[in-house]
C-alpha cells in the first residue's frame, strides 16, 4: 500500500471513531450562553470534539467534521460529494470557503477566555485546485498567528490526502466580551 493510500486508510479511522463520538454525544446544536461563560474556548473545542457538548448542525449538512483540537490549531476532515458539486461538475467554491472558515474560525476559539468571544470580520480564500469526483477526503487545516485582545487573525490550508493543496485561506476576526444575557 502506498503512501496516500496509508494515509486516506488513516484519515477514515479517524473519521469513524470521531463519527461515533459524535453519535452518541450531545448531537447537534448550539452552546449554551453558560457554557462559553465558564469555560475557555480549548475546553470547549475538547468537549465538543468528544461529544459532551453540541456540534455545529452544518457540518452534518456539508459533509464535514472536526477531527482535530489544541491551542491555536483545528482540523476539519471532509467528504466532497455530488450534492456539492457546480454545474462544471467540480466541488463549489462555497464548500471549500465553508470548510476554511470553520477551521479557520475553531482555531481562534481554542484561544478564548471563557467570557470571550469572537466573529469573523475578514475571510480571504485562493481557490489553486479544483476537487473532482476522484477526491475522496480533503482536510482544512487552520491554525493562529496572532490573537490579541482585540482582533485575531489565522491561516488554513485545505489539503488531500497526498498532499495536494486545494485551497489556502485567512481570516481576521474581532474578539470581544460576550455581551450580558439579554441584550
């Protein structure tokens, strides 16, 4: 077996074990105001990944999910399928803008105090690579290079299996104090 093959091999495990978590956690949803409150953005991210907590209904949607957390970084494995194809017959530009920003976006919340929050201000993607039916799995890769307490920004790239590279993104996103409940 070679390289990519290993790879892929390696990639679906990760994706099934992560799948069942998902399963049989918390389902879909969204977090509750209490919980970005009281906990810190990484122990989020580590709640949600192991299914304590609620994951983002359009992952389920767009054929993705998050495999991957630490401080500053996040992964996203996805599955281009047909349903996400443009009338050229390649994966639409916005399956892969979805994917970078969700990477993206999770990898400046595994830096917030509980208390902070954050919204994307700026999203800037370079498509280099159509995906085509053969693409069987791709991953977005998003990790920080700057948080401050004002604004944080953040890189991606979205890659297969062998190494090709899809797609590059970046971000800047406004961090701020979650407003008090009810406004």
């Amino acid at each position: 077996m070679d390289q990519q093959a290993n790879r892929l091999a390696d990639w679906l495990a990760v994706e099934a074990a992560q799948r069942a978590r998902f399963e049989h956690g918390a389902g879909p949803g969204v977090l509750s105001r209490e919980v970005v409150a009281t906990l810190d953005g990484l122990t989020q991210m580590r709640r949600m990944l192991a299914g304590e907590l609620p994951h983002a209904a359009i992952a389920s949607t767009l054929d993705f999910m998050l495999i991957e957390v630490e401080r500053g970084r996040a992964v996203f494995q996805g599955a281009p399928r047909t349903s996400h194809f443009n009338p050229m017959g390649t994966v639409h530009g916005g399956w892969f803008a979805t994917l970078l920003d969700s990477a993206l976006g999770c990898a400046v919340h595994t830096l917030m105090p509980a208390g902070r929050a954050y919204t994307t201000a700026e999203l800037s993607i370079k498509l280099v690579r159509a995906i085509t039916p053969k693409v069987e799995r791709v991953r977005a890769e998003g990790e920080v290079v700057h948080c401050g307490r004002q604004l944080a920004t953040a890189e991606a790239r979205l890659v297969g299996p062998d190494g090709t590279l899809y797609a590059h993104a970046s971000t800047t996103c406004l961090v701020f104090d979650l407003p008090p409940a009810g406004r």
